[in-house]
C-alpha cells in the first residue's frame, strides 16, 4: 500500500460540512428540472463553470442560487443520502452536518418537513454504509439574534438529531456580540455551541465568538494566526478550530494551500481538525483535503492520523461513543500500519 492509498484508507470524521454544500451537479440539474425556474445550465461542464468563485461573497451568492431550486422538503433526503454516501467513500465514520434552516424556510418550506427528510437520509445511509451522522443548525447571522431566537423555538419543539448550533453566514457587518443571549439560551438547551469566524474577518471576530459565545468549535479560524495572544487562548483552552484548507483557497481567504495557517496551529499545540465545508461547490473531499495537507505542507502520515483522533476527540458525541469511536479508528490505523 503506497501513501497515497493509505491517506485515503485513513479512518476519518468531519466536523464542519454543509448539506446543501454537498449538493452534486448532477443533482443541481435534477432539482432544476423539479422546479419552476429557468433552466440556467444545459450540462454538468456548466453547473462545475458556475462553481467557480472570485471571493467569499461571489461564493454566497452561488450558494443562495443552490438553495432556491430546492423547492419540496423531500429533495433533502436525497441530498443528505448522498453526502453521506460520498463520506463513505472516504472512509468518514462520524459526521456533524450543517444545515441553514432559515434560508429555506425564508423561501417557503416547513422547518419540520425538512428535517424529517434529512433525518430519512440519514437513517437510509447508515443502513448502508459504516458512517453516522449528527447536525448543527446555522442560524444564519445575517438575520440577527431575534431571529435566532425563533429558530430555538423550532429546535425546542422539534429537535431530532440536533445536537449543536452555530453562526454562518457573513461576518463583515454582523459581529457575534449580539448572539450572547441566543447562545446561552442554546447551552441551558443542552446544546453545544460553534460558530463560524476569522474566515472573512480579523481575530476580533474569533475573540468575540469564544468571549461572549463561550463556543466549543470555531469554523475556519484562519485570521487566529494575526494574533499571538488569540494563539496562546486557543492552545491553553483547547478551543478547536475546523479547519477547511480547499474551501479557503477557493474563496481567496488564503491564497494556496501552502500558505494555510494549519501548519501554524498544529506546530502552536492548537486543536485542529480537517473538514470539507462545501464539497460539491469547492471539487473537494475529505480525502483530497488530507491528500493535499500531505503534498503542499508535508504532513505526515501519523500526522494526518492524529487530525482524525482530533476530530473525534473534539465531537460532539456522548463520551461512551466518542471513546468507541476512537478505539474503532485506533484498530483500523494499527491495520493499515500492518500493510505498509
């Protein structure tokens, strides 16, 4: 078994993933084609040209089209199934998804409905493959803590398979500091708590989601590395951030690879995991994630290894699931070691 191969056969677990992120052009099309709107693309080439970013807001934009030709509750389970199946294929045991339920119930479908249909795709995928998966809502910043209020009421009353929340969205122009008080309400909830920052904003953003948002996890995290104080906190507190390197390129919050901040955190002692944020829009997995920590930072394999251990370390799983989980990955990595 060369490194490559091995790199893929690494068990792994993803901390930040989006469900509509994941949505295969193959997919986009079937969906148009369900809808009511104009037919924008006429092959795969086209909806692959159309993911193609200039920014972080190009990006959004792209996303928001994605998700109005998601037009019946029901579409969601096919999406989740398949995101779950190309997980598998990366051999990704743990997944903790993010879905933005106000986007689309903004645009009309039921809160309810939609995550029955997520949780349907869930339930069929683990029927079939050897992964499991939890979700995070994205209460979405843009449309401020009132709002993120109502979203709770919706968890609170239906809440199947929930287990965390977090801000998405953008950063420039909506600050964390006004979530205080729907993050609190979250952690009496009994859930845990991420949010997305420094992806798009300076380390004021990541200080402010881990002083007033008291979060576990922080999506993206790149600009932590502008301040060696901010560097310091996230190491002797064990804050984690979750990575997502390709998904950074591709929306120029860094400008390669190379230049991604995760070799920093990872010589600075800070918790990080690898995640693949928006596959589908970004031509990623979490394979080619790992592969390309290996080629570009020259991480090593035990290296790589130890970012999976991180990601189930740093889950959100039950402590008596998070501990068979690692001993699981611990077995199979003594395997593939065997075959070297």
């Amino acid at each position: 078994m060369d490194s490559l191969e091995l790199i893929k056969a690494l068990p792994k677990a993803e901390q930040h993933i989006h469900i509509v992120g994941s949505t295969r052009p193959e997919t986009l099309l079937w969906l148009i084609e369900e809808s009511d709107e104009i037919h924008p693309f006429e092959s795969l080439d086209e909806v692959e040209s159309f993911f193609q970013y200039s920014d972080f807001d190009h990006f959004i934009s792209v996303y928001s089209t994605v998700s109005k030709f998601i037009v019946d509750e029901n579409q969601f389970e096919r999406i989740t199934y398949e995101m779950l199946e190309s997980a598998n294929l990366c051999n990704v045991r743990y997944v903790e998804a993010s879905f933005s339920a106000p986007d689309h119930v903004k645009m009309g479908l039921d809160y309810g409905a939609m995550l029955d249909a997520i949780n349907r795709g869930i339930k069929r995928a683990c029927g079939v493959f050897d992964v499991k998966c939890n979700l995070r809502i994205d209460l979405v910043r843009n449309y401020g803590p009132d709002h993120g209020m109502v979203v709770l009421d919706w968890i609170e009353e239906k809440g199947d398979n929930i287990i965390a929340v977090d801000i998405g969205g953008s950063e420039q122009g909506y600050p964390p500091e006004p979530y205080k008080s729907v993050y609190n309400r979250a952690k009496e909830m009994g859930l845990h708590l991420t949010a997305h920052a420094g992806e798009t904003a300076g380390p004021e953003s990541i200080w402010g989601v881990i002083l007033h948002l008291e979060v576990e996890r922080i999506g993206h995290g790149t600009s932590a590395v502008e301040d060696p104080l901010l560097m310091a906190y996230l190491r002797d507190t064990a804050v984690t951030i979750e990575t997502c390197p390709v998904s950074n390129v591709r929306t120029n919050a860094v400008s390669s690879v190379r230049e991604h901040p995760i070799r920093s955190f990872i010589d600075n002692g800070i918790n990080v995991t690898v995640n693949s944020d928006d596959p589908s829009m970004f031509s990623t997995d979490m394979n080619n994630e790992y592969i390309q920590l290996s080629k570009q930072l020259r991480l090593k394999i035990p290296e790589l290894f130890q970012l999976s251990l991180n990601a189930v370390d740093s889950s959100f799983l039950q402590s008596e699931d998070k501990g068979k989980l690692r001993m699981k990955f611990m077995k199979e990595y003594r395997q593939l070691k065997e075959k070297l």
